[in-house]
C-alpha cells in the first residue's frame, strides 16, 4: 500500500444526536495524520454517496467546523436507508464502490452505522482483497436501539435514554400534580421495534419506590391486556396516577403489534400506528381514567441538548479509534466500548472483527427486566445507569442550540459513468 | 387588619416548568417579611385543598427545599381542574373558602393560575369585602397559553416555547439528514387549543431561509387541507423535505378541530385525537410521501430541563411582586410583565387590576402570522425571540434532574365540618 492515501467516510441508517461526534472523531484524529492520510471525502447521503460518486470534501471545512461536529445532532453529511444486497446477487453494487474508490485514492474506509452497515464494510473489504484493491475498512458502531454485539453499549443509545429518563421524570411529576382532578394514566411511546433498550431507560427517572414509570411494555414481553388493565387500575389506587413507558415494537404474544390494530378511519383508510394511542383507546374503554399520551419519535434521538456526557465521549472515543486501528494495521474491525468497572464507572476502546458482528442482534437480557415484565431490575439499573451519566450542553444562539452548518464542497467527479441508486 | 397573619398560596391548572419558580418568589419573598406574614399555607392540589381544608404547612420545608423549586417542573403543592361556579349559582363554595380562611387567620391569597383563577381571586375578593372578612388577594399570572392579557408574556411561555423551538431544530436536522432515501414529512403536534402562541415558537427554530418548520398550523388559520398538501409538495420539491409544526387546536373553517376526524377503530369505538396522527393520515393518503410524527403533549410543559432563563426569572417575579404588592397595600391585582425594550430585551414588573384580566383571552395578533398563514412574520419573532433567551440548567444526579421533594406536612384541620369537592 502506498504511504499517503485518501479516506472515505459514511453515515448509516437512522441518525442520532451523537454520531457527529464520531464523524468528528474521524476527521479530527485523521487531520493528525496527515502523512498517512490525505483527504477524508464523506458520502453525501451515505453510502449512496460513494455509488453516485457524490463525495464531500471534508478538507473544506474549518476546524470550528468540525469541532462543532461534537455538539450537533442528526447526520451532518446525510444517512440513507439504504442496504448493500448480498455479494452474489447484486455485485455491480459492490464493484461499482470499488471504482469510485481506485478513482478518488481510497485506501480507508470509515462505515458508521448498526449492524447492516458492520456486514456491508466486511464485504467490502473481502470483496477489494479478491479484486485485487485492498482497502482498509473499520466499522463505527452507532445505533439508538443499543442491539450491537461485543460492545459493552451502542454510541447514540446512551443520549436517548437520557432524554427517556429526564422526560419520564419530568412528565411523571406533570401527571402526579394533577391526578386528584385531571388526568389519571400518561403513556409515552418510545422507539425500539426488535428490543426494550430505550424503553428500559424509562426506569431510570425512578429514584423512590411508587416514582414514574409504574409499567413499562418491552418488545421482548408478551403484551396481555387483562393484566396490563389491572396492573394501571392497582397503581392508579395505589399512587392516585399511572405512567405508563411503551415500546413502539411491543406486542401481542402472536408477534401482532399494539400499534397494528387494524384501526380504519372513518374513509376506511388503514390508520397510521402509534402504540401509545392504541393503549390510550383500551384505557378509555375499558377503566374510563382520563388519560394523556406523547409519542416522543424523533425528537429523542435528536434531542443533543440533552445528549449524555458519557455517549458523547464514546461516539468520539469510536470515531478516533477507527482511525487509529486503520493506521496501526488493523482491518475489518469495529471499535467497541469495554466496560471495566460499574460501579465507579470506567471503560475502555477494544475492537471486534466485523466477521463477528455483522447481522447478530444483542437483545435485552430476561434478568434485566422484572419479574411481572413491567419494570427493570437492579441488575438492568446497573447496566443502563452510567450511559446516562454527564450533560454535555451544546451551545446556544438565539436560544436555540447553535448547531454546526457545513460547508459541503462537493469532490469533482471522475467517473464518467454514474450509477442509479 | 392585625400586623401580622397568615397566607394561603395555590397553584391551579394545568402545570408548567416554572410554576414552582412563582412558588419559591411567593414563600422567598414572605420568609422575608415574618414581621407581616406569618405561616404561609399551600392548597393542597389547588384550591380544592382550600375548600377540603388540606392546607400544607410550607414552614415545615427547608430553605434549601423551597429554593430548589425554582428549578423543579410541575405543580409541588398539587394543581387541579377545578372552577368554582359564578357567586350566584354557587355561593356555598365561596363561603367555604372564606371559613377556612378564617379558621386559619388568613389574610392574603395568592392564587397561581390562568384567567379562570383570576376571575376566581377577584371574586374572593369582593366576597370577603362582603361578608365582612377583608383578605387582600393576589393573582400570580401562569400558562403555556400566553393568553393572559395585560401582561407582555404569561410566565411558563418561555420554556414551552423554548422546548418547542429546540424540537423542531433538532428533529428538522434528523430529517434533512435521511429525506433523500427516508422520511420526507415530519409532524410534530404541540399544544394550544385556541391560540397559537405555542406553534408559532417553533418558528423560532429557522434561523435561515429554508431551514424548518416549513408549515406552521395556527387555530386562528383556517385549515384548507387543498391548499396544505400544495404546500407540502412544494416544499419536498425544494428542500427535500418538509416540517410541520401543527397546533393541536387546528380546525377547518367550520370550526372542526383536524384531529375530531371521526375516526372509529376496529371496534368502532371513536378513536382518541391526535393532530399529527390525522396529518400524517392524509400525506400517506393523498401524496404518499413517508413520513413521521410526534405528540409532545406533557412533555413540552414539563420540561423545565431546557427551560427558558427569562421564563424563570419572570415566573420568580411575578410571586416575589405578589407578597411585595400585598404587603404594600394593593389588593385585587396581578403583578404583570412590561417589555421596557425589544431589541436589548429588558423588563419590569407592573400591576393591573384583577377585574379587567378576569376572562379576558389574548389572541395572537394577525399580523404575527406570515401572510400564508403557515410561519410567523418578522414582528412575531421580535415579540417571541427574547422570551425563549438563556438556559437554565436544574442540578442533576445520577444522569436525570434533581427535582425537589417536598415533606408536605398538612396543617390541623380546625373546621368541624368535611366539604364534599
């Protein structure tokens, strides 16, 4: 391999309020290395960026600019759903982002994403060795739902569950203010379709016995109506109040979705989901409490004002490892977090080979969730409580967050060829 | 009046962040007057703690307790949904009032509420007048609403409005970030059932041409779902996506709210509102666009963790002014908010008599909505954009908020007789 080559940079799948903060990473620890790595070109809107040859030059950007990466949420270069299909069905894919590669020097390839994108930098690198164009490729793990394998927790994850806990907190005291005239049962819908990660984090804005969530509904337990009425009908006697924290994937125990109900408007159009209206609907019917419900949605993982200290620190600790691993020699690993003591809580960087990780699922463990299914254990408390740890305020403008505004000077292309993604 | 007697202080409808801030001016600021004021006695959940006689002792908290109300969402006493009926119809309840306060020598009344408890405080005030049972009354302006008149801003405006201009910021980041191969319309629904004070904040997220909300939906605009899908069509053409910020009181011309679809569900129960939910109904429908939506319901009037600075500090005034208007001498009035200056934002607390506030709703001027009716002018941000200034972080511990918690310690009831609420 040449001495001095060009890296490449990607952005994958859903987006969170910290996975800025390990393009950060990247660029600002490859700025380091100048003699070993020239440009970092990021893929406008992902990966579908390196097939439409649509590379951003990172180089024009200050280094404010970058800084400010830390602090910003969402995808600063743009994400894309977008999935590789398998090498053998669908290799011009794969041949074409060797090409636009050779032509723009990449030796480094930076892909920041979950577990679709850990498989897609491993094919990627098995792939340029057998057509005879090595490449270095480091997967950045990033996922809200906190499902990645060998890593202790997923970058993105922490800073949701922060904003779960403050705003279950939060609305907790809203509803118990009111609950002898006003509303009885709050329900706040959160993301996580396959697993209860974030949904669990509710639990942490519990500090003393009878404090909000007094239910939590996981994905991994099967939803049962009768017991779910009679477990709110049991608090809201016993707490004059019940707050309820649903995972959007929470199901029946045939894999039905709450949020499926079948429901038709009045045109006898399907009607858009939302679990927390669903149960909202059953508490009505069924016990009559006036009831109130949130679906947080985007807003929690984009929330970087109230990003935790601890995620930011590893979305960057990731992002600067990738880099560090790729100069060192390493190939086709992912960056994970390592935890090394809970309770006066440390951890460390280690790293994984991407042959491991591609495509496993990390799911919630049973001894993480109490006993009736509706709570977390000590065990589970443990585990989630130093992800939350640490504010880390971006600053202000306006009153508004001043976020990072890129520049996005777009690489010439070289490729007289496109390719239609 | 005797030198010195006792207070009664309650908090009423709907909760906001900074409540509790008037809370921590009205019993600060009486702390420091022993030589009038004796006890001050909360209502317990409001003014229904007044009729049932379950006052709680504030003497029995600390300074440090009290003081940390001033960062604590929420109402710490209790609030309610409870308006006491004209004099005529109901004069029982009056009485009732007026015979605990005897019972316990209360001499001032400060009620913490919106117009209903103004009207509520002036009238308790004329009784007493009446009955021979002088009580100085004194309104403390709240709501989210901002529809208090006289008074530039209502306190808990700020920070509801904050939280809104701050969600919309981030979650339009999140989907700016993914438009090109996901989510191409955002909802957010926030709360405001007549005025659109609350929506119209979210304008404050744009801080450039094109930046979002790109539709803001006002009550006082008349929904015209032609014209709207128009627009969302021209916006994905533009920018790539598009943002609304809908107010949960926005109705066609007829006067019905979008979110009273008249939705059944499967079992044709009629199903439980929901703006966004109806919105994002009909871009599914009608430009088959994917989108997204959220309900901040609670959420947004709880989250005093990115309250506005300004917000706090007039929510503290406003109680402090209370006591100091009283002791002064003035009865039956508001202490109100006057803007001194816009452009280097500055302020003062005044008065205004509670006869005129009572039942009187301010409105959003017209010419605070753009033209199109979906965004705010320029003079509407001049007006907003100071009441969203500064942050005021609360104390955190272990990742989540640390919220006061209050002993509640109740005084002995001395009244023979029970009263049915």
């Amino acid at each position: 391999m040449r001495q001095k080559r060009n890296a490449f940079y990607a952005q994958s799948g859903g987006v969170t309020s910290v996975i800025n903060a390990s393009a950060c990473g990247v660029i600002e620890t490859a700025r380091q290395h100048k003699d070993k790595i020239g440009k970092v070109y990021a893929g406008h809107n992902g990966i579908v960026g390196a097939l439409r040859e649509e590379l951003i030059d990172t180089g024009k950007e200050s280094a404010k600019t970058i800084a400010a990466l830390k602090h910003t949420p969402s995808g600063a270069f743009g994400s894309c759903r977008y999935k590789l299909k398998d090498l053998e069905s669908n290799k011009a894919e794969y041949k074409r982002l060797l090409e636009v590669f050779k032509a723009h020097d990449i030796g480094y390839f930076f892909y920041n994403g979950g577990g679709d994108s850990q498989d897609t930098a491993h094919k990627v690198s098995q792939l340029g060795e057998r057509m005879g164009y090595p490449i270095t490729c480091i997967g950045v793990p990033k996922t809200v739902d906190n499902d990645l394998p060998y890593t202790d927790c997923s970058p993105g994850f922490g800073s949701v569950a922060k904003y779960v806990a403050v705003s279950t907190l939060e609305a907790g005291r809203d509803v118990a203010s009111m609950c002898d005239s006003s509303t009885k049962v709050f329900i706040l819908e959160v993301m996580g379709r396959h697993a209860g990660w974030i949904a669990a984090a509710s639990g942490l804005a519990s500090q003393q016995a009878g404090d909000p969530p007094h239910i939590i509904l996981f994905p991994e337990i099967a939803f049962n109506k009768k017991k779910f009425m009679s477990q709110i009908k049991r608090d809201v006697k016993q707490h004059g109040y019940c707050v309820v924290v649903a995972s959007e994937g929470a199901q029946y125990k045939d894999g039905r979705f709450i949020a499926d109900a079948g429901r038709k408007d009045a045109f006898g159009h399907t009607q858009l989901g939302g679990v927390a209206p669903a149960l909202a609907g059953m508490v009505t019917d069924e016990l009559g409490y006036k009831n109130h419900w949130a679906v947080a949605d985007y807003l929690q993982r984009a929330a970087r004002h109230i990003a935790s200290a601890t995620d930011v620190e590893q979305a960057y600790a990731v992002g600067k490892a990738a880099v560090e691993f790729a100069l060192a020699g390493k190939n086709a690993v992912m960056p994970i977090i390592k935890r090394k003591n809970t309770k006066r809580y440390s951890w460390t960087v280690d790293s994984v080979p991407l042959s491991k990780v591609a495509n496993v699922e990390w799911k919630m463990p049973r001894d993480y969730i109490s006993k009736n299914g509706y709570g977390i254990t000590e065990k589970g408390r443990e585990y989630l409580a130093p992800l939350i740890s640490g504010e880390d305020y971006p600053p202000f403008k306006n009153g508004v967050p001043d976020y990072a505004r890129l520049k996005k000077v777009m690489v010439t292309k070289k490729l007289k060829k496109g390719f239609k993604v």
